[in-house]
C-alpha cells in the first residue's frame, strides 16, 4: 500500500471528522433535542388536559342539575319493583285502575314477559270500550307515569258495523314499559 498524498489525508481527516459528528449527533444532540421535543410535546398534551378538565369543573353546577333532573325524573322512564314480574304487576294495575277512570271492561290480561326483551316488562290486554274511551286511555298510557310503548293495537268494531251506530269496540293492546331494580318495602 502507498503512502497517502497530503490531499487524499485532508479527505479522510474530513471523512473522519464528517463521521465523528455524526456520531456526536446521533449518540447525543439527538437525543438531547428529542428529549426537547418530546417533553414541549408533552407540556402541550398536559395543557389541554388542564384546559378541558377546567371547563369540566366549570360545568359540574350544570351536570349535577341535570343529575338530579334525571333523579327525579326517572320514575316516569321504568316501573320501579324488585323483580320484573312486580313490574308486570304493577303495570297490570295500572291499567286496571285506568279502566275504573274511564269506565271501560277488562276482559283479559296476559303477561308476555317471556317476549319482552332484557329490562322492560310486557303484557296483553283485550279491552270493551268506545270512541272516547279509547282515546282517553291511550292518550293516558303514554303520557302519564310510568311511560309505556304500545307495541300492538287490534281494534275490532264488529258491534259498530252490526248495529249501524257507534257501539263499544273490542280492544287488543300489546303494552310494553322499562322497568329497574328497586328495593322491596320492609
């Protein structure tokens, strides 16, 4: 091998020196300024988890009024009994009281709550009632408390067609109701 001329040394001291700062680079200044980076990446990240938890904090007076808004309206979202065939209970007297209101017969009611999904109660009930018992009475069910869902309405006015003149309609309702868990009465 020969001797190396004077540029061809000046070219490697460069190479070299070229590599060496590299090095430098990559084994600390890199690191250093990823470390900047990363952490003003994190001081950012810290701030706008302060901010949104500010605004948090700042609307929990709204929040907590609106969880007792909820409180005290859930009674009007599920029938509240231990089990859910208290629940279809309930539900049952409900609609026998309605028929006392208004004045109309029950003549059958069948509890369907092997049908009724997870968390709500159903049930069937044939009703003998007219025009303006009907209506009341649906208007009732679904706008008083406890809220309930007519999933299925029959109505037959046989009668009606017979006679010529308004007469009492036979009535098929399938009613449905959420229901949660409350504690029994001791």
């Amino acid at each position: 091998m020969r001797p190396l001329t004077a540029r061809e040394r000046r070219l490697v001291a460069l190479g070299l020196l070229v590599v060496t700062i590299g090095l430098v680079w990559l084994a600390v200044v890199g690191p250093l300024v990823g470390g900047f980076v990363h952490r003003a990446q994190e001081r950012r990240d810290l701030a706008a988890v302060y901010q949104r938890n500010q605004r948090l904090i700042a609307s929990l007076p709204a929040l907590r009024a609106s969880a007792e808004a909820q409180r005290r309206n859930a009674p009007r979202f599920g029938v509240a009994a231990p089990s859910d065939t208290l629940a279809v209970e309930a539900l049952k007297e409900r609609l026998q009281r309605l028929s006392t209101d208004e004045g109309f017969a029950v003549t059958a009611i069948e509890d369907l709550q092997a049908d009724a999904p997870a968390g709500s109660v159903k049930l069937r009930a044939d009703l003998t009632l007219t025009l303006n018992q009907f209506y009341e009475t649906i208007r009732r069910l679904e706008s008083e408390d406890v809220y309930v869902i007519v999933d299925y309405l029959s109505i037959s006015a046989d009668r009606s067609l017979a006679a010529g003149k308004l007469a009492p309609m036979d009535v098929r309702l399938e009613l449905s109701a959420a229901w949660r868990p409350a504690r029994g009465r001791t």
